[in-house]
C-alpha cells in the first residue's frame, strides 16, 4: 500500500483531480462496497437463442434441501428447534455429513453461523452434541461461529460481513434470528411495510451472495400459526397441521425468500425424555420440494452435562401414515385378541362348573356373549384341545330326553391355569 499511500499524500496537498482518479483505481482492489438493492438503470433483454445457450447450473449444497446462491429461511415457532436445524446444516456441510443424517453434502464447504439469541453457552453445547451425534469434532470443524453481531443497518456493516465473508471463503452463513439481525427500526421500516421489508431482505442476502456466499436466515413465525396448526389432520394420526411459507411472520418474508426449511411440532413435545416430533416442509423455487416427519430426541439437561444427545430419525409423510395404519392395526388386533382370551376364560369357567358339557345355548346364557365372539371363543379352544365336542342330554320328568350337540372340557382343558 506504500505506492497508494504516496498517491494520496500527492492528491491531498495538490487537490489534482488526476491524481484522485490514479489514487481511487490503485484502491479499488482493496474496497468491496455493498450498495443498495435497486432497479437497473438499463432493461436486460435475451434473445430466445441468447438466453437458451447461457449456462447457470443449480448446484445442491445438500441434495433436495439447500441449493447455491440463492436466500433460505429456517422457519418455526420458538422452540421448534430451528437452532439445532441450523448448527446442523452448517456442521453438515463443513463436514461433508449428511444433514440430519440423511441428505447428502456432496462437498464439504466452510460455513458460518451468527446466531445472537442463544447466547454462548447454549450454543456450544448444542453444537457439541450435534457434532458428537455426527462423528465430528467441534474443535476441528470448518465453522465459523458468531454470538454478537450488530444489526445490519447501514453500508458499512454490511460490507465489513461481505468483507469477512470473501476472506474466510464462506459457502453458507447461517444468520439467526432474522429479528435481530435486519436493521428495521434505524431504518424506519415497519415489519407490516412489505416494500420496505423486501429492500432490507435484498440488501442483507446481497452482502453475502456478492461475496458468492448463500444466506440462511432464521425466522419466526406468525403466533396465529400456532393455533391453526393445533387440531388432526389426514397427515397421519392425531398430528397437527404440517407448516407452510405464509406462516412467517413479518411482511416480505414469504414473497422474498428462494427456497425454504420450515419446522412445526407433529404432536406436544415430551418433557419427560426430551423427544421434538415434527415435521419438515421444504421446497425451493428451482422446484424441489418434500415433506418429512422429523423426529428429533434431545434428552433432559441435567446437571451432569452428559445426558444431552442429538438422535435423528426421519420418514416420509407416506412412510409415517404406513407406520401409523400398521401400528393401529396392530393395536387393533391387539384388543381383539386379549377380547378373545377373555372370552376363552368365560367359556372355560361356565363349564368348568358342568362337568357332563353343555349345550351352546346354554354356554351363551351363562356368559352373555354373542354368537360371534362364542363362536370365535370355541373354535380357538377346539384349536387347542381343551375343548371337545360332544352330544348333550336334556329334557327329563315331564319332558322328552333329547340330545343336543355340545361340548365339555378335555382333560387338559380341566387342568388350564387358567382356572
């Protein structure tokens, strides 16, 4: 810089305009300015053969859930575990480990995460166990991390995270939470205000995507979503409402942003073991898109630091509904099977008590069941032999003798534990 410095001691004691000229194109190397988003002085047409042979690949950080160069957003409501979604993305793609241990980092790439709403610790040590969950350790991962950071209201600020962006070669920067972030109020910008929250969301994503870094923004949603979302739907038994882009609060967020993550609960989380059962709406304007049944168990902090874990398990929403019906067939069958062997038990004890047998009409009068279930109650004790057909003698005095077909307990039947 001493040829630069010499430049500018020149300009300032002369005030000669080509010297400026000289001095300000020996600095612009060394000067990356984040200007604001704007229109283009000048209308950009392609001609179908021009706009056919140029070549822009979409390239997939994490195959089906994040591509290149283009603004994300990790949405939910507080506490739907939108941090740890974050930490893991980022330690996925610095490690080249599948993100929740199923999709695909093709490359390993450094990334960065701000995250100014957890505060140290908590951060450290949900990153520690998502690390640990993935093999990976913390201290040699390719990431950056970020606990105080201040709000992206004004050019320079923005340049300084371009600035730092270009020089840690970033691929990814997790920004978390968007509310702390954006500048909104220095900027006199309402959050309902959808022009103005559109000019921030663009000048915020253009610090990063200028220095050829894709921006992930965390961001709440709109409390209202919470209420909508608490009743069964056909997704799978007893599950709320999966989520979707217009639950993000603030205006522009569903409008802006390119390609999305966005997290709700399945059903109430669970206390007692640290279990978030969520799902997973993800999509993207390039045209990718899924929806998964993220089951997320965590574990109760206690005292001893030690029984904090990171244990995923993903599904389709198919696969869950096919899991949910087997599981509720099988819970069927279930109690069918334990009304069988009360049945069973009924049938058993009324002729214990009628040691020459009895008719079925009679068994059915002193156990009260129905044809079906006595039938069915029978047939499994026939299959077993511990009952036996036989002819049964009624009728007597007065009445005819007459024979009625019948059964009485076999020897083994006599002796079930049943009894």
């Amino acid at each position: 810089m001493a040829k630069e410095t010499e430049i500018g001691a020149r300009m300032i004691a002369g005030n000669s305009h080509p010297l400026r000229t000289q001095f300000l194109r020996a600095i612009r190397p060394n000067i990356h300015v984040i200007e604001r988003h704007s229109d283009p002085d000048e209308f950009e047409f392609f001609t179908s053969e021009e706009f056919a042979a140029r070549e822009e690949k979409i390239e997939f950080l994490i195959d089906d859930m994040l591509i290149a160069n283009q603004p994300a957003v990790i949405g939910g409501l507080a506490k739907d575990c939108k941090t740890g979604l974050a930490v893991d993305l980022a330690v996925s793609l610095s490690a080249g480990k599948p993100f929740l241990g199923k999709f695909r980092v093709r490359t390993p790439w450094r990334a960065g995460i701000i995250s100014v709403e957890n505060g140290f610790a908590a951060l450290q040590h949900t990153a520690k166990h998502i690390c640990r969950s993935k093999g990976v350790s913390l201290a040699a991962a390719n990431v950056d991390w970020c606990t105080r950071f201040p709000r992206l209201d004004s050019d320079s600020r923005l340049s300084r995270l371009s600035n730092y962006i270009r020089s840690r070669a970033l691929k990814v920067l997790v920004l978390d939470p968007l509310y702390l972030i954006l500048g909104v109020r220095g900027e006199g910008i309402a959050p309902g205000d959808l022009f103005g929250m559109g000019e921030l969301l663009a000048r915020a994503s253009d610090a990063c995507l200028s220095a050829g870094c894709t921006p992930v923004f965390v961001h709440h949603f709109n409390r209202s979503s919470s209420y909508r979302r608490r009743k069964p739907t056909d997704m799978g038994r007893r599950h709320w409402d999966p989520p979707d882009l217009f639950d993000l609060s603030q205006a522009g967020a569903a409008e802006y942003f390119r390609q999305w993550l966005l997290v709700a609960r399945r059903r109430p989380f669970d206390p007692d073991i640290g279990l978030h059962e969520l799902w997973l709406n993800v999509g993207g304007s390039a045209g990718f898109s899924g929806l998964w049944a993220v089951d997320i168990l965590e574990g109760r902090l206690t005292s001893s630091l030690n029984n904090r874990r990171w244990d995923v398990t993903i599904r389709t929403r198919a696969k869950l509904i096919e899991e949910e019906q087997r599981e509720k067939f099988d819970q069927k069958a279930s109690r069918q099977e334990s009304q069988l062997n009360g049945d069973c038990y009924q049938v058993l004890k009324s002729l214990h008590a009628q040691p020459q047998g009895e008719t079925k009409r009679g068994i059915r009068e002193k156990t009260g069941l129905s044809d079906t279930r006595l039938n069915r109650a029978t047939e499994r004790l026939l299959s077993i032999n511990w009952l036996e057909e036989i002819n049964v003698t009624k009728g007597g005095g007065n009445a005819r003798e007459r024979s009625y077909a019948g059964y009485r307990l076999t020897e083994k039947g006599r002796k079930a534990d049943a009894l």
